[in-house]
C-alpha cells in the first residue's frame, strides 16, 4: 500500500481517482486550489478503501488520468481570463460598427390604468438578443457545451430602459441569467413591473379608449453604436423570416383585465429623422397598447342611477303645489346629481382639455333642474297669488286659461253641470217677469220683498222724494220701516257672497295658470331630458376603437397576418 493523502476541495466535482495503487479524490478545475493532506487511518479502509479494481457499475471515468473535468468552468474561464473579455467594451472589431440589438416584449398581465394619474402598469418579459463576438467557442472543445448561463453584470448589455416611465424606475425588476451560446448570441429574457406614462382621453367616459405605449431606448449609446430592431421568428411552416411586430401574449399565462380589453398591440421601430444619429433619441422601440374599457361597472353603479335620479325631475310638475314638496324634491334631486360629479371628479384625471362625457351629462340635468327649480318658484308664486295683491291681466286670462289649455288638452271646470233641466216653481213666473226690471239694481231679497209688500197695500217702489198719498195713514208705512233693516242686512249679505265668490273665482284662475305653467314646463322638460340623455348616451356607445392601429397604415400588426422578409 502507498501512502494515501486526502484532498479537500473548494468545489463538489469529486470522482474517485482511477489509479490502482491509491484512493486519491483530484479535482482538475483550474479556478480551484486544493490542499493534500495525510489520509487519517480509521479512513483508509473505511472511506476509501484500498482499490484494486475500478468498482463496479462505474464507467470509465474521462478523461484519462483520473480527473474530474468541469467542462463550464474552463469554458468560463476560457471566455473571460485566457480571452480577457472586458463588459465596458462594445462587442466591435472596430469603433464605427454598429451592434444590432433585437427586442421583444411578452405580456403577461395589464395590471391597471389609473386615469388620475395617467400610469399604466403592466406586466412584462422584456427580451433582448444581440451578438458578442468574444463570446464564440468551439463546442467540441469544450465537452458538447453549447449553452451557459451567466449573471448579466459580467457581460456588455446594451441598457435599454423604459423611456416614458411614471416612477423614475428606468431598469427591469430582476436581473435573470443571461444565456450565451456557442455562435455568440447573447440572450436575455429578465421580468418587469413598468409604470409609463398613458395620456388619457376623457372625452367618452365611461365609454373610452386608450392609446397607450411602452417605448424604449438605449441611455448610453447612440444610433452609431447599436442599432435597434424589432425581433426575428421564422415561421415553422415556411421556414420564413419576419419581424415580430405586436406585443407577445401566451394565452396559458396571460392574466386578462376586468376593466380593459386590448384591441390592438402594434409593435413599431420609430426613427426621427430631425435628430442627429450620434444621439441616443435618433430611433426608439415602441409597443403600443390600443385599450378599450369594459363599461358595465360604471353602467350599472352611475349611469343607470344618473338617469334614474335625472327622470325623477319631471314628477315634480306632477305635485301639487299645495302639497309644499315640489321644491323638496327638486333640490333633492340636484344634490344627489352634485354627489354623483362629485364622485366622477375623483376618478378622472384633473386636465382641462375635455369633459367626460358622463361629466357632461351630469352638467345637462344640473342645468336642467336648475331650471325646473326656477320653474318651481313661478309655479308656486302664480298659486299662491290672490286678488288683493295681484290682478290678472287680459293677456294672461287669453293665454293661460284659454289658448294653452285647448292646446295642452286642459279640461276646463265648468260652473253647471251641461243639460241640467231649470226647475221653477209657477207661482214663482210672475215675480220672475217683473223682477227683470229691477235686476240691475236691486237684489233678488229686495225685489222679493217688494213683491209681498205690494200685497199688503205698500207701495213697490219707495224713494226719499215720493210724498206719501193722500188718505194715507203715516202709520201704515211703519212695517216696511221695520223690514228695512232686514232688507239692508240681507242686501250686505248678498254683498259679500258675490265679493267673496268673486274672490274664490280669481284665486281659482291663478290656481289654473299655475296648472297650465306646469303641464306647459312638463311637455317641454321631458322631451329635452329625453333627446339629452340619448343624444349623449349614444355618442359613447358608438366610440369604438379604429380598425386598424395606425391611420393610413393597411397593416394590423397582427400574428395571423405576418410580413415576411
């Protein structure tokens, strides 16, 4: 037996030494460094045992001599030490190419959009490809290696970020592996959580869409150093090339929104001929996101409600005006109509390039119950107006008693019912025919009286002038002095019933005016909320999105529809 050593690595390869003399464990990996020490005795026989043939159901152990070959670790230590590769240089042979960078975006889920502070946030993969050069070996050489997985801070990126971002975070949420394979290409696939910036257009809502985008750019080159391209697939049936213009969804892992559903995805390199290449702003990669809004949220929790409340308006020309209510229900329904814009003003964004229009809506009725609140007052004034302090002029005695309310079908009370028969009694038709002379001027109580007064042998007609006839006593003329007060107390009377049913008549006729205003306002009120509410309504249901993502561009940007190179 020879001496036996033990060997305590700094790395977990460790095969059993092939030689036939000695148990030695032998690590070849030339970035570790081992120290050999003497093998402790109870170890000999025990752990390794002396070996005199290879054990069985073990393979020839390669390569020759007994070592344990990490074939990524002489390949890292190839690429990066024997090589001398350097990340703060541009994969060139020379300073005036250009490296070409391709990128891709995956989306696996559209987080939100928040109107207020115009953000959208979003899901991503953000996929970069390119080729470094100094990264190229020979497969074969290196045990059938073809891939390796480095972290990103040893090798060149290109740093491209999220130009128009609304949190000041310009990089990708996790710095992932980046895979390098034998040609040279570099690729890398690291997650993000963006928030960009999206202008919002409030003009439709709750019936809008957006145009957002996610445009990206690199910070430290310009567009004499890397130049930027969309992405590169092959098509498997063809075996052609063609660019990916759209945003990537994989249905299995594509998380959908409950608010917005995505139109369109456009995919497109923007070059801006006005600024000069040696600038890193000359070209940009933009993923757009063509963003409609599922309305049934706000249909069924403020529209519906709006209008409902809105509706409730023209039951006030419905109220009497003695019930006291009618401005009651009015301002309620202003004030709920304000708690409604209220509660709008702190879901949309504060710009004043538009009205919403459910904003515009909520104005329409406010201006129109401010009206119908106007209304109210006239209403309830013209009710509330009697003869002493107000009198009827002709022009409104014609229009509001007798041309309005034929035209607004208006029943007007009549005095008699129609075709009531006149009933006298017989004994009554001489009176009658000899009280028309007196009618104009004297009441019926003091024709009456006249009347019985000339069966007694009084005269039918006394007057301070008239000299009593001679054979006349004076004391015949006491009975009709004692009557006359009663005829000047029923005479008062009769007075005051015509005075306080003349009274009564023109209160009724203000009454009838304040009646015809409000069946007037009704027939005007409720056409105009009715052609309103449509008229708005309908001009967000039918905004959609455009057909296609770009005006005057036929292409969809579409996977069904791809241009091949």
């Amino acid at each position: 037996m020879c001496s036996h050593t033990s060997v305590i690595p700094a790395c977990p390869c460790l095969v059993p030494c092939a030689a036939q003399t000695c148990s030695v464990l032998a690590c070849s990996s030339p970035l570790y460094s081992y120290t050999t020490l003497p093998l402790p005795s109870i170890l000999r026989g025990v752990a390794l045992g002396p070996v005199t043939s290879e054990p069985p159901g073990l393979p020839d152990p390669k390569p020759p001599g007994g070592l344990c070959v990490n074939h990524e670790e002489r390949l890292i230590h190839h690429l990066f030490e024997e090589k001398g590769y350097d990340k703060e240089l541009r994969p060139v042979v020379s300073t005036d190419e250009v490296v070409d960078v391709y990128l891709a975006l995956t989306l696996s889920n559209l987080i939100s959009l928040k109107e207020v502070d115009e953000t959208l946030t979003t899901n991503v993969w953000l996929e970069h490809g390119w080729t470094d050069y100094r990264l190229q070996w020979n497969k074969s050489e290196f045990g059938g290696v073809e891939v390796l997985r480095l972290p990103p801070d040893m090798l060149w990126l290109p740093e491209i970020v999220l130009e128009n971002n609304n949190d000041g975070l310009f990089e990708v949420a996790y710095y992932c592996n980046v895979l390098i394979y034998d040609t040279g290409y570099v690729y890398w696939l690291p997650p993000a959580i963006f928030r960009s910036t999206c202008l919002i257009n409030v003009d439709f809502f709750p019936f809008d869409w957006q145009n957002c985008s996610l445009r990206f750019r690199s910070l430290a080159y310009s567009a004499l150093e890397i130049n930027m391209h969309l992405k590169t697939d092959s098509d498997p049936d063809t075996g052609k090339s063609y660019p990916v213009e759209w945003i990537i969804i994989d249905p299995e892992g594509f998380t959908e929104n409950g608010e917005w559903e995505i139109i369109h995805r456009p995919a497109r390199k923007n070059i801006y001929p006005d600024i000069p290449l040696d600038t890193s702003e000359h070209q940009d990669i933009t993923f757009y996101l063509i963003i409609k809004r599922k309305p049934l949220f706000y249909v069924i929790n403020i529209v519906i409600p709006c209008i409902l409340i809105a509706f409730m308006v023209i039951l006030v020309f419905y109220l009497p005006a003695d019930s006291g209510e009618k401005m009651t229900l009015v301002i309620s329904v202003l004030l709920a109509q304000s708690v409604f814009l209220l509660l709008i003003s702190q879901r949309l964004p504060a710009t004043s390039h538009a009205i919403p229009l459910i904003g515009k809506y909520l104005l329409f009725i406010m201006l129109l119950v401010t009206a119908v609140v106007i209304i109210s007052v006239v209403v309830l004034n013209f009710h509330f107006r009697t003869p002493s302090t107000h009198i009827m002029s002709d022009w409104v005695r014609e229009v509001f008693l007798e041309s309005l309310p034929r035209l607004l079908g208006m029943t007007q009370p009549s005095e008699s019912p129609a075709g009531a028969p006149c009933i006298r009694r017989c004994s009554s038709a001489g009176y009658i025919a000899k009280a028309e002379e007196y009618f104009s001027v004297k009441s019926r109580s003091e024709l009456m009286f006249e009347k019985q007064s000339e069966r007694h042998g009084l005269t039918s007609r006394i007057t301070p002038a008239r000299l009593v006839p001679l054979g006349m006593d004076s004391g015949e003329e006491k009975p009709y002095e004692h009557i006359k007060p009663v005829i000047d107390n029923a005479n008062y009377i009769v007075k005051h019933m015509r005075e306080e049913n003349s009274y009564n008549e023109e209160v009724d006729n203000w009454n009838r005016v304040a009646r015809t205003l409000d069946r007037l306002c009704f027939f005007i009120i409720t056409p105009t909320l009715v052609v309103g509410t449509l008229w708005i309504f309908l001009m967000g249901i039918y905004n959609h999105p455009p057909p296609l993502p770009f005006s005057g561009d036929p292409y969809d940007y579409r996977e069904e529809n791809k241009r091949f190179i």
